[in-house]
C-alpha cells in the first residue's frame, strides 16, 4: 500500500510540475510583472506599459489603455480596457494564465471570468522567450516576465 501511495503523490508532484490545470500558485503571494515589447526589426522594444498579475488571485483583474477601435462595441476616443487573468500559476520560472476580456467595464469582464465565459486558456510567459499578443488587425506586441515580488 504504501508503494501505491508514494506513486500517487509522485504523480500528483509531476502533473503540477509541468504545470497542469493548476488553480493557485505553487508559490502563493507572488506579484509577476510583466513587460510589453513591440517588435522592430529583430529587436523588441520595451514600453511603459506593465501587465501586474497578483498569483492566486480568483478572476484578478487589470487595464490598460487602448486606441480607437471597430467592433462589437466601437469607440472614437482612446478609453480604458478591462481584462481578468484565473488559474493562475508560477512554477518553474513560467507564469500561466486563462484570460478574459477585454471589455469596457471592470464589472463585466469580472462576471465573465466568474461565470468561465470565453476565457483563453493557456496564456504564458516567462523569462526568456517573448509571447506573442496578436489583436484583430494590429500588429502584435509580445510578453516576458520583467519580474516576480512577494506581495
């Protein structure tokens, strides 16, 4: 019996390792910031902008400015854009994340991530290689870990 149970918590350790349908941090109380770059050429550029995500935290949520746009819900001027980041995770130097939104409002896109609704699943980034945001027509910007505090 006990050889059974060791199996089972060595599995268990290996699913989260690779970072499998993990809903909290192995590392609770993390602060992962994150940089924005835009490509140019072959360089990427750093921004202002910053994504702060708290680990842990059930349907957190952030905003960022964006830019006139078309669509469902279009708009003229510049205004804020709200996503919600759940499931987090930060094991082995790679954050994870499902995200929701954007939407204008901060209470919609916290309803949305509540209720689970059109949520992209497997979202990372980590220290070394830059992911890639494709929005609509835009050209891409890209991610990378800037860094990981206690909070």
């Amino acid at each position: 019996m006990r050889t059974v149970s060791s199996l089972i918590l060595l599995a268990s350790g290996f699913f989260l390792a690779v970072g499998g349908a993990v809903s909290l941090s192995a590392s609770p109380d993390l602060r992962v910031i994150v940089g924005v770059y835009f490509k140019v050429d072959d360089d990427y550029i750093l921004q202002d902008q910053e994504l702060v995500f708290d680990v842990g935290v059930p349907c957190y949520t952030w905003h960022r400015t964006s830019g006139p746009h078309e669509g469902d819900d279009p708009r003229d001027e510049p205004h804020e854009h709200y996503n919600a980041a759940d499931e987090t995770s930060y094991i082995k130097e790679t954050f994870r994340w499902t995200e929701y939104g954007p939407e204008h409002d901060e209470k919609a896109v916290k309803k949305r991530c509540e209720d689970g609704r059109e949520g992209e699943e497997g979202k990372w980034v980590n220290w070394t290689d830059y992911f890639p945001e494709a929005h609509g027509d835009n050209d891409p910007y890209y991610l990378k870990i800037k860094d990981v505090v206690e909070r």
